[in-house]
C-alpha cells in the first residue's frame, strides 16, 4: 500500500449480502493494521463495536432528510395535499369540529409536493434526526460508526458522513490507513461506501447465492473502475464452488486473494467479542486472516 501524505489507502471490505464473514475479516483486519482508522459504514446493522468493544467519546444527530408539517392554525382543510401526496402520508384530523389535515410523519417521504399544492402555504419542511453518528477509541485504532433509526431512508448518505468523519479523524491522528467495513449488496449505500475506495476487498461464500452477489460485485466495481480482490470464507465446505469462484474471479481479471476455511474458533471469538485474530491467532482461519492481511499490507 502506497499512502500519501494528502489522502490516506482506504480499503473497503464488501460482500454481496449479510453472514458471509466481512465483519469477521474487517475486525481482523483492524486488529493486525493497528495504525489505521476504522470506519463501519454498515450503518443499518452496524455490528463493528460487537467485536471491538469500543469506548464512546463524541456523539452527533444525523439529519438526513425533511419531513412536512402542516400548521393547524393555517390549514383550511381543503385537501388538495391529501389529494396530491403520492405517499398517502396525510389524513383528516379532528380538530374541535373543524375540517383539517395533517401529516403522518412515518409516511412522509419528504417530496415537498404538499408544500407546492397549499394554497394557504401552510405546509412547510422540517429536517428530521434519522441516526446518529459515533467517534469511538478501541485498543486497536479509533472507530467512526452511525446507527439509522429504524425504518428511515438516507442509509447512504449516512454511509457518506461516516467516510467523511473517518478521513477528518485520519488527519487529526495522523493514520494513513483507513478500514472500511462495507454494507452489505450492491445498493446505494454499498455505492457510497465504495466510491474512490483504493481498493476493495469482496468476501463471498461457496454457495449458489454467494457467487451470484459476487458477480454482482464486480460488476459494481468495474463500472467505478475500482481496484477489486476476491476471497472465499468457509471455502472448504464446497470446494467445487470455490473453484468456481476462482474461475468467476479469473475471468474478470480479478485477484483471487485467497481462502478462509470453515472454523469453529470464529464462533467462539465473536461470543467473546474479540477478532479472530486476537482471540486465538493461531486457528485456521486466523493464519488465513492474517496471511490475506499480509498480502494486503505488502501491496501485492
Ligand atoms: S392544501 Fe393546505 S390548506 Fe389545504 S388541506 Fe392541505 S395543508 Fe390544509
Ligand atoms: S412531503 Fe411529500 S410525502 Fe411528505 S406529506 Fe408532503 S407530499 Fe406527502
């Protein structure tokens, strides 16, 4: 890895979905790199501090979005927002006798269409808290993760803040290394978490479906022209798709990074709430860990 003094290496660990070992390589991964900063951009079900037992030390809102708001006293209720909100977000209210409207806001997507239709210009826009954003210190590095309150949208703009704030506490620390733990699939906030990454890692598994998001992955990566390498977690329970995952990578002119074999010493580890790597460094999967660790740390 080649950082500069100006932008530090950001590696992205992804995997096409959940359960695939991501988090297992990624905190493995801070816990060998020690110097870097660690970002879990996987904010929908971030699960980095599980194994990172980090301690808090600042907490931030995330506003991601707005929601309307109708001001009772200016509604008249004629209900040609109603009529226009493509989201059935608002409904008649009782109020005293009087004809009215108001907004759901569980269901308000936050169009503004209402705020346009008012004639009594009686609807307006609020931001709205949809997360929060967390620096926290572990033993290994500093830690950047959000939590999105469930049910709320914005997961990849939230996934963009956390890269933000990582790169701002790089600076400030001077590490020259940052971390990513990706979402998982291919959607917005995997987008986020990916772009102008230094290089990516995929973790996938010997399954039918994990070659499938695997190539979905690729896919993802080659249209951002992004530095991609494969590996296979549990790659001895199904040799055969192993196999075939080498080929698959072979054929996008992909580096197949190596190998991860099923151990049970990761189960273990993760009830521990430690790394594999810390809790017992030399199981299976910890030597695989770290020898695709070590290829990274080389450059190769
Ligand atoms: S359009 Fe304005 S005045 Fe009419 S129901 Fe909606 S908020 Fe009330
Ligand atoms: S902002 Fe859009 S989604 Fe929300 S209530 Fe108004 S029209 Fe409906």
């Amino acid at each position: 890895m080649k950082p500069t003094p100006q932008a530090p290496f950001e590696l992205v660990i992804v995997s096409g979905k959940g359960g695939t070992g991501k988090t297992t390589v990624s905190a493995s991964f801070a816990a060998l790199a020690g110097n870097a900063v660690i970002a879990d951009c996987d904010v929908d079900a971030s699960n980095m501090e599980l194994l990172l037992s980090p301690t808090l030390r600042t907490k931030e809102d995330f506003t991601g979005g707005k929601q309307a708001v109708i001001d009772a006293a200016l509604c008249t209720g004629c209900g040609r927002c109603a009529r226009q909100c493509r989201f059935s977000a608002i409904h008649p209210a009782a109020d005293a006798g009087r004809r009215r409207f108001a907004i759901e806001p569980s269901e308000c997507e936050g169009c503004g269409v209402c705020v346009a239709v008012c004639p009594r210009k009686a609807v307006s826009m609020h931001p709205v808290v949809g997360g929060e954003l967390f620096r926290s210190d572990t033993v290994f590095s500093p830690l950047v993760h959000a939590r999105l309150k469930p049910g709320l949208g914005n997961s990849g703009k939230l996934t963009t803040l956390v890269r933000s704030r990582a790169r701002q506490t790089a600076a400030e620390c001077g590490r020259s290394l940052i971390i990513i733990d990706g979402p998982p699939g291919v959607g917005c906030p995997t987008i986020a978490s990916l772009t102008g990454a230094s290089q990516v890692l995929a973790v996938t598994e010997p399954t039918l479906s994990g070659e499938h998001d695997l190539a979905r992955i690729l896919e993802l990566c080659r249209q951002f022209h992004l530095p991609v390498q494969v590996c296979v977690n549990k790659a001895d329970i199904n040799p055969e798709a192993t196999g075939r995952i080498r080929k698959l990578a072979e054929n996008s002119c992909v580096t197949f990074a190596g190998e991860i074999p099923y151990d049970e010493a990761i189960a273990k580890a993760t009830r521990k709430g430690k790394p594999i790597v810390s809790a017992q460094p030399d199981s299976p999967a910890a030597k695989a860990i770290t020898a695709l660790w070590d290829r990274f740390a080389s450059g190769s």
